[in-house]
C-alpha cells in the first residue's frame, strides 16, 4: 500500500497553522534530507515533506547524456545553483535495447546516479514515462516495440500496455530495491507516469483517454509512497498531479483544475534544443528569472529547468535531425562548465525567493494593478508582519515607476521586482548583479603532432544489384531493415539501355531523380558518385536530382540512404518511414524511365560497421594512407590527450557529414557541410570527456559521407577565463546584502550598493584587468568598448584590488571611479573585463 496521503482541507488547513508555528521557531531549508517513513504529500500551496509545505529549485540533468565520471561534479554544481532537486527521464530503449536484455551499466547506472543526488543531500524527481521525447531517440521508445504483433504506441492498446507495465515496474522496483524513494529514506519525491500526453488524447480520442486513465492507475499501483505527475496533462486522472512545461507557465497556465493540487513547473526551457541546420538561439538569464518570478508569484512553489546542464547526445542517441550538443545555452554548458551570467543570476532568484518563504507558503495572496501592464501580487502574514512583493512590468519596451504602499519604485521593462518585506528590493529579474563570462576555444600542439591519417574507403566497393541478398520488386521502408541498429542502407538497381534509349542532343543529359521519406542520402551511378542529398526536421522527405552518365548496355544505380534518428513525438510512432521510396531517370530519349518497380537489392549498414572500423584497434579492415576529400571513406589518425584539465573539442569544421568516435566511443553524427541560414553549420565542434582519454596514443576515427579535409581536423581546450562584470550603481544591493532573522528581513551590511563579484575558476586567478570603465560602457563580455563618461582611473582601481587574487568585490559607486552621474548619457555603470590562469611557476619556485 502506497504510503503517499493526500490530506484533506480541513487538515491542510489545520497542518498549515501547525507548520507556521514551526517555522516561526526557525525551520531550515529542506536540502533532500528525508528518513525512512518520510510522507510526501501535497495541498494546493506546495509539496509537503512530512506535512511541511517546501519550495523546490530542480534542474534536469539526464544521465545517458554525460559520463558517470563528470555526474558529481554537475549535481554539486546544481547544488551551489541554488537547486536542491535533480531531475531525469528513464529512457527505455537504453534500458532495454533488445527485448528481455537489460543494460545499466556506465552512462546507464541509473542507481548510481540516483545515490549520487542523495549523497550531495538533494532531492529528485524521476520521469519514468517511459515515452519520454527528450529529442532522444524514438523518445525513448525501443525499436523492438514496433515489431510487436498488433501494437499502437501510447492508447488502449493491450499489447503496449502489457509491455509498459513491465518496463514500469522494473524500473520502481529497482529504485525501490535501492531504497530511492522519500518514502524509504531516498531522494525520490516526485515520480512521472507518460509524457505531454494532453494532445494525444486528442488525437485518439476515447482510447486516449482510457488509455491515460490506466496509466495513472497502473502507476499509483506500483506502490513508491511518493506523488506521481504528469505533464501537460490538464485533466490529470485519480490523485496524479499535472504540470506545466513551457516558457511562461505564471502567465499561460492557470493550474490543476483540481484545487488541492500544487503548481509545479516541470519544463522551464532554459534554451531552445536544435537540430542540424538551425542558426543560434539563446534565452537570456533575464528572460528566465522573470518567468520564474512571475510562477511564484501566482502560487508556483516548484521549477524544474529544462535542462540545467544538457550534455552530449553520444552516439546515435539523438532523435531525428538533432545535434549531439544539447541545449548547450543550459546554466551549466555541454561541458559542465557555469554559463554565466545565466547561472548566477538564477543563483540569486533562488536565494531571494528563499527569503521569502514563508510568505509564499502560509501568506495570504493577493493582486493589485499598479497601472497599464503593471501589478502588484503579495502574500502577507499580517499579525506576524511576513509580507512579500512582487512587482511586474509586462510592457516589453517601456521601464516604469509605480507606487505602492506610498512608495516609488523603478520597475524596468518586462521585469519583475521582488519586494522581501513588501518595502524592500532584493531583487530584480532586470538588473544582474552576478558575474558574466566567455567561453573560448584553444588550439593544441596534439592538432599538427603526428598528424598523419589513414583510411579505408567504402567508395571502392559501391555494391551493385548483384551482390545484394535482400531483393524486392520496389525500394523498402529503411527503419524495418536497419532496425535502429545502423544510420545506412544500401539501395541499388540495375537496368538496360540501347543506343536509341539515349538522347541524341549533346545539349540533354539524362537526370536521375531519388524521391526519399528522410533522412538523408548520396548516390552513385555506375560507380560513379553524382551528389548528395538531405531533408530537414520539419520536411524529412526530400527529392534529389543530379544529371548523369549513362552507357548503353548495364546501368547501376547505387544509394546510401540514412536516417539521422528516429522520430520522437506524434502519433502512431510505429509508422513513421524513412528511405528511398521512388526512383525515375528524366531526359531519355524514349521518354521517362521509371525505375521504382524495377527490383532493388537492399544491403543493410556499411561494410566498416561490420568490421569494426571504429573501434580502437581498427577492426578488420585493411588501413591505407590517406587521400582526402573522398565521398564513403573511413579515416582515422592517433592523438595524445592535451594537458592541463580544460574540456577538449575536436572541430570538425573542414569534413561533410558523417559520424565522429574516439577510442571507439560514438561521439554523435557530425554534418558540417549542412549550413544554417547565416553560412554556418549548426554544429562543428564535438566534445571529447577526457574520461574517454588515455595520456596517448588516442584513435580519432570518422566515417565520412560527403567528402573532406580531415587534416585540417583541429584539436582544441575550452576555457572560460575571461570574466566580466557589468554593473548599474542604480541597481539593489546584492541578495547576499540581506537575511531573515525572527521572521524579518534584516540588512548583514552597512553598506547596500550594489557589488560586482569576480571569481575564477577553480585553480586560477586574476593575472590581467582587460577592461574596466564607470560611466556608460557598452557591449558583451570580451567586447566591451567606453562611452562619453568614462572614467580612466577605473582599471588603475579594479587592478589594484583584483590581480592575483582568486576573487574580488568591488563596491559600483561613482564616488570610487570619480564618475560624473551629471554626464549626458551615463548609465552609471560599470563594466570589467579580466583574464584568469594559473600562475605561472618561476625556476626559483
């Protein structure tokens, strides 16, 4: 029996004056410290941790999609965030790659990772699904499912269900074994069943919705004596909770129809995913901490960041079109590394709304217009004189000041001002005070040492109809053959011109047109390579046309088609197609040739694959020095890893399209040759953890499809050593200025200007000032340039309390810099770009 209750109001209401009480009397923050036995309950203001109402900071961090060896470091980094839940989908296919043949092992130690989030004392949230989207894979989905006899994915299928039964229940019962759950003293609070099911529903219609009604059933069945949740689910069934994935969801989500249900957010996309031939995207910090500002002030009491490190779609992880790198844009980049100032700004939205909290738990909450597009929410104890404030600006292009309780306040466009005692500003969603940074990239001397390449080519053996033993009258579907198992087919067909076939004008050449489902494919004529050809995400299906040779006697037409993933939402996932489905030859002098019944031979994956290529020691195949710039060749060359502790980047930006592996570990699918709108490609350098390295001798190994210069292949470090402030004199004081004591807001300084904090990496200090100004500087951090007022002694000021040091505070008062706040223009600002390294070691030393 679960031990999850759900109390009634009426002990709500009597639990909620018990636990003022008890917060009143100095109740911490719960950092995921449960015992077993521990309740996790709910009412319509928040999770309860043993009948205590809580806020929760989550971020998502997937497992698969980083190396067990950097899991630590990223859930500390959370931590320090200011997070005290992780979050992570299960993802089935990897689980269960076959039917009956499990794997959790290595970057699929779900327990591990699990224990890890306990060991740090945070909470979790577990989204079984087990259809998870996640631009991962068939979301998340097992390729064998579709070979099930009778089988619709995700509605009142009997075969499907009786299949997602037993993955769920494997799954709770191995957290269950390893005591996970709150329930038996774990980190687990929160447990997903299904995954934005809502528009499914719709589109099955009565099997939708018995089919979700049976989910929440069989979930709650399974007994983890912790909520279940569903997402973008409006209508949750029985005591499941729904939620909120999106942007904006204080402004687009108006919450559980049922009013004993709290309002979690468990998507707040921190960036935009992308797929190959997408421009950049970001999302600023601004724009996120005035969404998340903005839930709680409508009674929000959890975020979930999607994601908060995004890490690494190894392999062939990634569903159809995107990238490894994955949402890059996160509070903690693909390498693990603080984004800043997305990280530190969301940092201190935390803290803020921590000081608040028991006005948000137990206040009374209320709105007040302020005036067009302005408002005022507050929750406000008043016999224990607790009160919160949170002021809105939703014009987009205009700051304001309003008043409120008889006092003016500055509220800048689109911003929300947080007021910690109804009087006070602790902070502004506009105004960062955190520090910036820049992420720069490094050659290495392992880019020009030993950099000698091999191949093997595939182009040399193009097959013909021949030497195929899968043979059809028409071109077969691709996934039904491949089996998820490889990204090519080989389709091929042979067929017979006569000299009258041919046309007689030199001015005509025959063209050959390949009308594909997706992904992808290059083709050969007569051995002959003649082009490639691709769809995109939003239109996988694509036609090529290219002229060719043709002889009288035998023609042969080869494709290698591919598939960059499986699709990963939509309904009726087991149908989706891929591959070559129409072939015709144009321009003949008898008219069109349609070659789509002709009888096609069919050779699933590449002759390399078979052999091993990509493994370490090469494989099977015979290696041979290397010609470049060859279409269906194999190359690879040996590397020492780069010294020092910087994450290392192999920039692909010189190859075509193609699949990337180091020491045999798939890296992803590479396709450099795919520009976006603004002449780039979407991705050219691919992270290489240095777990997968030795000290050397390393075997970088691709397979290319187009044809490239792998010599040019550079071999880079990552750094962020550049560190910037940028900061208003007119902005609050920093959140740290302020704390709670016997329920007030009490100020721990005098002083309350604000305060530019620079902090370097671990192990590195500030060697250089580059920039410093007070006035009215502009630009972005490694490109900052003065204005009109600027002040020339302020780098002489920021280097004398800065260099050589680890980190540094510097009061923005124009009184230090000898700024003029009379000067036209001046922002009163100041903005400081420094360097940090390590210090380098003298002969003496």
């Amino acid at each position: 029996m679960s031990l999850l209750r759900v109390r009634p109001a009426a002990a709500v209401a009597a639990l909620a004056v018990a636990v003022i009480a008890l917060a009143a009397a100095g109740g911490g923050d719960a950092y995921g410290l449960t015992k077993p036995g521990t309740v996790i309950s709910y009412d319509r203001r928040s999770l309860m941790v043993d009948g205590r109402r809580e806020i929760f900071f989550s971020g998502s961090i997937h497992y698969p999609r980083s190396p067990p060896h950097e899991w630590a470091d990223l859930i500390s980094r959370a931590k320090e965030g200011g997070l005290n839940v992780i979050e992570s989908y299960v993802f089935w296919n990897g689980h269960e790659p076959e039917m009956g043949v499990y794997n959790f092992e290595g970057r699929y130690d779900m327990i591990k990772f699990f224990k890890l989030i306990q060991e740090h004392e945070m909470f979790a949230m577990v989204r079984i699904g087990p259809f998870v989207q996640a631009e991962w894979n068939h979301g998340g989905l097992p390729y064998w499912l579709r070979e099930v006899p009778d089988i619709v994915f995700r509605t009142d299928n009997e075969p499907f269900k009786k299949l997602m039964q037993k993955f769920v229940t494997m799954i709770v019962t191995k957290l269950k074994d390893a005591k996970l759950f709150a329930s038996q003293g774990g980190p687990i609070i929160l447990a997903q069943i299904e995954n934005e099911y809502q528009h499914m529903e719709a589109a099955f219609k009565e099997n939708g919705t018995r089919y979700i009604d049976w989910a929440a059933k069989m979930a709650i069945s399974t007994g983890t004596g912790v909520p279940w949740i569903m997402c973008k689910q409006t209508k949750a069934p029985h005591e499941v909770i729904p939620t909120c994935n999106g942007r904006h969801c204080g402004d687009t989500w108006p919450g559980p129809t049922d009013k004993t249900k709290p309002l979690l957010w468990t998507e707040n996309w921190t960036a935009q995913y992308r797929v190959f031939g997408d421009p950049p995207s970001q999302r600023s910090a601004e724009d996120i901490a005035f969404a998340v500002a903005r839930f709680f002030s409508v009674g929000g009491s959890m975020v979930n960041y999607y994601m908060y490190h995004g890490g690494t779609n190894f392999g062939r992880t990634g569903a159809s079109f995107v990238m490894p790198r994955y949402y890059d844009e996160a509070p903690l980049d693909e390498f693990g590394m603080y984004k800043e100032p997305k990280w530190g700004h969301l940092r201190d939205l935390h803290q803020a709304l921590r000081l608040c909290k028991k006005a948000l738990l137990w206040g009374n909450p209320s709105s007040q217009p302020l005036g067009k597009l302005y408002e005022a929410r507050l929750f406000e104890i008043p016999e224990k004189k607790v009160c919160v404030a949170f002021l809105s600006n939703h014009n987009t292009k205009e700051d304001g000041t309003v008043t409120f309780r008889g006092q003016q306040y500055f509220v800048p466009r689109r911003s929300v001002s947080i007021l910690g005692d109804c009087k006070t500003v602790v902070f502004s969603t506009q105004h960062v005070n955190s520090q910036h940074n820049q992420r720069t990239f490094h050659f290495t001397d392992q880019t020009v040492q030993n950099n000698v390449w091999e191949m093997y080519t595939e182009g040399d053996k193009v097959p013909t109809y021949k030497l195929t033993n899968v043979r059809t009258e028409r071109p077969l579907e691709s996934y039904n053959l491949t089996k998820d198992k490889t990204d090519y087919i080989w389709y091929t067909t042979s067929f017979k011109l006569e000299a009258e076939d041919l046309p007689f004008r030199r001015d005509i050449t025959p063209v050959l047109e390949v009308s594909s489902h997706g992904h992808a494919m290059v083709a050969f004529v007569n051995g002959k390579y003649v082009g490639a050809g691709h769809g995109t995400k939003m239109n996988k299906a694509f036609t090529l046309e290219r002229p060719v040779e043709l002889r009288v006697g035998i023609n042969h037409v080869s494709i290698l088609s591919s598939t960059l993933g499986m699709q990963d939402s939509g309904a009726y996932l087991e149908h989706r197609q891929a591959g070559v489905h129409a072939v015709t030859i144009q321009g003949l002098n008898t008219g069109t040739l349609d070659l789509s019944d002709n009888g096609w031979g069919h050779i699933v994956g590449l002759d390399g694959e078979l052999k091993q290529a990509h493994t370490e020691n090469g494989g099977q195949v015979q290696w041979k020095p290397a010609v470049f710039d060859q279409p269906l060749t194999w190359y690879r060359r040996r590397f020492d890893m780069p010294t020092g502790e910087d994450p290392v980047v192999i920039d692909l930006n010189p190859m075509g399209k193609g699949i990337l592996f180091v020491n045999g570990e798939g890296l992803g699918r590479y396709w450099s040759s795919y520009k976006h709108a603004l002449g780039r490609p979407s991705q050219y350098l691919y992270h290489v953890p240095r777990c997968f390295l030795k000290p050397t001798g390393n075997v970088l190994t691709l397979f290319e499809e187009e044809g490239g210069k792998p010599d040019a292949i550079m071999i880079l470090t990552v750094k962020r050593d550049n560190i910037c402030s940028f900061i208003s004199e007119k902005n609050p004081g920093h959140v740290r200025s302020w704390e709670r004591k016997d329920s007030q807001l009490t100020a721990v300084t005098n002083d309350l200007k604000p305060r530019a904090v620079l902090s370097c990496p671990e192990k590195k200090t500030i060697q250089q000032v580059v920039f410093a100004s007070y006035g009215n500087p502009l630009g972005i951090c490694g490109n900052y340039t003065v204005g009109n007022c600027h002040t020339p002694k302020a780098k002489e000021i920021v280097e004398k309390a800065c260099v050589g040091k680890k980190s540094c505070e510097l009061v923005v008062s124009h009184d230090i810099y000898g700024g003029d706040l009379n000067c036209p223009g001046t922002t009163a600002t100041l903005a400081v770009q420094a360097k940090c390294s390590k210090r380098q070691r003298t002969a003496e030393q």
